[in-house]
C-alpha cells in the first residue's frame, strides 16, 4: 500500500475497486495498483495506491513464499 505516486513504475486502474481496511480501522476504496522498485533487485506487484493514506505499508507475509523463504529485521538492516 503506497501513497506517493512518484514511488510507482507505471500506474494501472483496477477493474473493480478494491476494499482496504487502513491501519486506524478505516476502509479506503482503491481504484489503483501497479509496480514499484524497492530496491535494485526487489520488484513489488500489485501495490495498492492509497493517496488518501499518509504511509506506505509493506506486508511481510507477502514478502515470503510457501517454498522457505524468510524475512529478518535487525535494527539497521533486513535480510530476505
């Protein structure tokens, strides 16, 4: 979920308007979704563009897969 319009690498409109349930227990009907480029070799898909919302918001169970993969926080870093 992502507010900034600039972050994304090409914006498309959703079909049918999606229900989000935003953190402080609001719905947000988004209209949006597209590609974003975190990092060099972290590409995310159907992002959610919320520009109503103030934050950007990464799930981490989306993050990793069924097959192993894992997500690590430590304070400065994180490891995939």
């Amino acid at each position: 979920m992502c507010h900034n319009k600039e972050l994304f690498t090409t914006l498309l409109c959703l079909p049918k308007p999606i229900a989000a349930t935003l953190p402080n227990g609001r719905k947000e009907f988004v209209t949006h979704s597209s590609t974003m480029r975190v990092t060099k070799d972290l590409i995310l898909h159907g992002v959610l563009y919320v520009p109503s919302f103030r934050y950007n918001l990464l799930s981490v169970s989306r993050l990793s897969n069924p097959d192993g993969s894992y997500v690590i926080f430590t304070p400065k870093h994180y490891i995939m």
